[in-house]
C-alpha cells in the first residue's frame, strides 16, 4: 500500500525523527549529467535545501542539520571554495528573512573562524536575530569535520582536568557529548546521504552512533520534498533496537 501523500503525511507517519541530518552529495555530477559548471549544481542545491527545510517544517522535524562544507573540502580547486562561499552569503542574504517567518532558528556547526569575514558576518547576524523566537532548528555543518570537533572536546576535557575543575575518572559519554560543538541538540534519529556513496565522509561520528541510515542514488539538487518525505517513511517502516531485542513495533 501506498502509504503517504504529501498532503496527508502528518497523519500517515506515525514516527517523525526530531532530528534528521544530510549529506547533501552530487551536486558535481547533477551539473556534469546537465553539462553544466560545478557551480551551477551548488546554486541548484541551494533550491533543495529550501525545499527540504519547508518539507521538514511541514511533518513536523525540529532539527534539520545539512553538511555544507567539510574540513576535507578546503582542498577543493580555489575557484570551487569560492564559489562556495559566496553561493552562503547569497543564501543568507535571499532566504535570511524566509527562515525568520517560519520561526527557523539557525546554528553554525564547525571551524566559524575559517570562514571569510564577510560570510562570518551575514551568518552572525542571522544567527542572532533567528535566535529570539523559534520553532525549528537549522543546523549548517560549516567547515565540519567530525574528528576535529572530537579532538577539541578531548582538548577542552584535558584543560579542565588539568586545571583541576574535573576529576579525569568522571569523564564518560555525557561528559564528551557535552564539549561538542553544539551539547543542547539531540542525536539524528535518521541520517540521509544523496547521490549513492556508502560513506560518513567525518560527518557526526558520535552523534550517529544509533541513526537510522538512509542512502538515496538522488542527486542532492534533484532531491525535494518527494524525496524528503519518502525518507520520512522509510524511517517509520524501521525497528530502532538500541542494542536490546524489541522495538516499540515488536519486530
Ligand atoms: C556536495 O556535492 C556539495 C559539497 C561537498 C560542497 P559535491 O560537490 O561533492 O558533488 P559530487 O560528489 O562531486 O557530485
Ligand atoms: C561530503 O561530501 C561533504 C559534504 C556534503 C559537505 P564529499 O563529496 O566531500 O565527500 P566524499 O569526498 O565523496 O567522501
Ligand atoms: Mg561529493
């Protein structure tokens, strides 16, 4: 049986995940299948992540978390990063006041001070000014990479017990989840990569410990509000067992 339809999802699903995290991949080989520059498949990607956003508002997902730019993709030619910096001051400047009306909050997640200023500025300012009211959460993993930001809570977790603000013997799972980058966000429920790689690519290590994977052969800029919902779904056909021998849908 055909399960949802995009006008009736709500009350089709019976598990939304709070929290859904993407590899937007593919977006070079969406622009090389349409014979276009990589730019261009980032500037079409851009039209996805909005979709994506107005998908998760509407089945009800609180954090929406997308991996943007990783550690590793400084090494990228100089013309690429570029472009790819410029295509978020753009996002900011066009779509800063729609995440506003729809009571989106954003956070940044990653090396912020890598960043050149100018973007370092847009993003702050919206930052600030999405922070007061909210419902939903957008987290763009910028500059992310998910060994380093391992290695910082280990570094901050050494200061202190050096400084003798923390016995090295109390140090267990809560305490590394909370020198995260951001330890007030939950775990991803369900972690969505496009365009086929079977890979983490250093997104997250921690956080999706207990995830619910989904890999979709979809190129990110081809990937919607259909795909998003059918994501949606597959999540809920799954029997999340946490290590035990039952799940909430006994099977
Ligand atoms: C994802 O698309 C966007 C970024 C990593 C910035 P890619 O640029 O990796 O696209 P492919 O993988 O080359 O197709
Ligand atoms: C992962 O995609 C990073 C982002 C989506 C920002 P990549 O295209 O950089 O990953 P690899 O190189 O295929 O592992
Ligand atoms: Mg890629």
């Amino acid at each position: 049986m055909m399960k949802s339809s995009i006008g009736n999802l709500k009350s089709s699903i019976d598990n939304v995940p709070e929290h859904v995290a993407i590899i937007m991949d593919g977006n070079g080989r969406w622009a090389k299948q349409h014979g276009l520059p990589r730019l261009k498949g980032h500037e079409e990607g851009t039209q996805s992540v909005r979709a994506v956003l107005r998908a998760a508002r509407q089945a009800g997902v609180k954090y929406l978390t997308i991996y943007a730019f990783s550690t590793e993709n400084w090494i990228r030619p100089k013309d690429e990063v570029e472009g790819l910096m410029k295509l978020l001051a753009r996002f900011a400047d066009r779509y800063g006041d729609e995440l506003l009306e729809n009571k989106v909050r954003l956070l940044v997640m990653g090396q912020f001070e890598r960043l050149p200023s100018s973007v370092q500025k847009k993003l702050s300012k919206l930052m600030e000014k999405s922070a007061k009211d909210y419902e939903y959460t957008l987290i763009v993993a910028l500059s992310y990479g998910s060994r380093t930001e391992i290695a910082d809570a280990a570094k901050a977790i050494a200061r202190e017990a050096a400084a003798g603000e923390l016995d090295p013997e109390s140090v267990d799972e809560e305490t590394i989840a909370k020198h995260l980058y951001l330890p007030d966000v939950p775990d991803p429920d369900l972690m969505i990569r496009t365009s086929g790689e079977l890979r983490l690519s250093n997104f997250l290590l921690w956080q999706l410990s207990y995830a619910e994977l989904y890999v979709t052969d979809t190129f990110w800029p081809d990937f919607r509000e259909k795909e998003f919902f059918q994501a949606l779904d597959a999540f809920d056909q799954r029997g999340r067992r946490y290590g035990g021998i039952v799940t909430q849908k006994g099977r």
